[in-house]
C-alpha cells in the first residue's frame, strides 16, 4: 500500500473501543449468517465460505462463543432476515474512488444512507462500474512481523506452494495475494501450517492512489467513511485515498 502499513491500519482497527468492536462483531455476525445460508449449512468443514468468515472473526478477534451462536442462530433461525448483497460506487473529493459492499433487509434504506454518506462529505454515488475499475480483486493475507518466527523466504515458499500470486515483505508484515477463487485454499494451507493471519480476506486493492492535501478534502473523505463505517448494513469500504 503506497506509503503507509496494511498492519498500522489493521492494528488501529483492532484497537478500537467496544461499542466500535461491537459494531464490526455485528457485522461479520451478518456474514456468517449469509455464508450459512449461501454456501450450504453450519459445518465449516463442508462450507468453506464458512470457514473463511470464521477465520476472518478470529482475526478481529471475535470471541469464540459469539462466532458459535452467530452459526447456530443462522442454521436454526428459519425466520431471520434474508440479506441481500448490494454494492455502490462513487467518488470523494478530487476523484477519489469509493466501493462500498453492504449486506442488507431493506435496499431502499441501504441506499439512501449510502447516498447521504456521499453527500455529506461533498462527493456523489455514480453508476455501477464507474471506478472499480481502477481495483483489482485479490485474496490477501497479512501476517504480521511480530508474531512470526519463520524465515520470510519460507513463507513466501510455503505461500508460492499453497497456490499464491505474490509475496511482499513490509516494514512490519508479510502480504500475501491470491487469486479470488484460490483464496480458501492457500489461507487453509498456512492455516494447517500454523501460520498466525492478522487479517485474510478477499478485498479489493487499487491500482493507484490518491494523495489528498487540502483541508477541506480530508475533512469531507473523512467524514464519508466514518458515516458509512457507522452503518450496520456496510460490511466493507475499499477506496483509492493514500491515508
């Protein structure tokens, strides 16, 4: 990431306070349930959409007991919400790009909250494919410096072996990148080889980024992702904005 640690920022978002760690329990809550639904029952062994939310859990360091009941809930619940996934994508201040990911029971509200989020802090949602085009689809994994012994030449082996695209060291982490649908394999790989994830995700990673240095920029690109982190139907927020 141009400039700045994936590890610093997944570190800061670990950290944060309970009603913020509530919120994201919350929403991978939502995941689990989706993941129950979609991929075909509560057994992560046969479910690896399931398995993959779980490890993603464990990684924000959801306790053991909620990510337990999240499953039981969404395998016995025959009445629970039925989410429907649902993307936007926009632009922030000096044509930052922005792709929101929401699971949501009500596409209207979902939208116009999105919307306001934009709106808020002066940038506009466009029409599908308008920027995500300037991302690229990848499996990453993060392992971090500090809780790591091997020799970064063996990971990245193991990493190559287990089906990765690319390996790169950083200050204070390893990044490891997948292809999409090869993703659940190489995270069980490093998973069975004992390698401790400080996140391992599909996300989206832009090909660019954009430097904002006006006052009134970082203001308002600030406070689009804070109103759209707010909200529970937002599950994710790629954007190409080098913080």
């Amino acid at each position: 990431m141009s400039g700045h640690s994936k590890f610093a920022n997944i570190k800061h978002k670990k950290e944060k306070n309970d009603a913020a760690k509530g919120k994201i329990f919350t929403k991978i809550g939502r995941e689990i349930a989706v993941a129950v639904k979609e991929g075909g029952g509560a057994d992560p062994n046969n479910n690896s959409r399931l398995r993959d939310v779980i490890a993603k859990a464990k990684a924000n360091n959801m306790p053991n007991d909620n990510i337990e009941r999240s499953i039981k809930k969404a395998a016995g619940d025959a009445n629970a919400a039925n989410y429907e996934r649902v993307t936007y994508e926009g632009y922030g201040p000096s044509g930052t790009a922005i792709i929101v990911e929401a699971l949501t029971d009500n596409k209207n509200r979902t939208a116009s909250n999105v919307r306001n989020a934009f709106t808020k802090g002066s940038g506009n949602v466009g029409t599908p494919g308008c920027v995500s085009f300037m991302f690229d689809k990848k499996g990453q994994i993060v392992v971090a410096k500090e809780d790591f012994e091997m020799d970064a030449d063996e990971l990245m082996m193991l990493a190559l072996d287990a089906g990765a695209d690319d390996f790169a060291e950083e200050e204070d982490s390893f990044e490891i990148l997948t292809d999409p649908e090869a993703f659940s394999d190489v995270r069980l790989k490093l998973e069975e080889a004992g390698i401790p994830m400080a996140a391992a995700e599909v996300t989206m990673i832009p090909q660019t980024y954009v430097e904002l240095t006006d006052e009134t920029d970082l203001k308002n690109i600030q406070k689009t992702l804070d109103l759209l982190e707010e909200d529970d139907d937002v599950q994710e927020v790629y954007h190409n904005w080098d913080e």
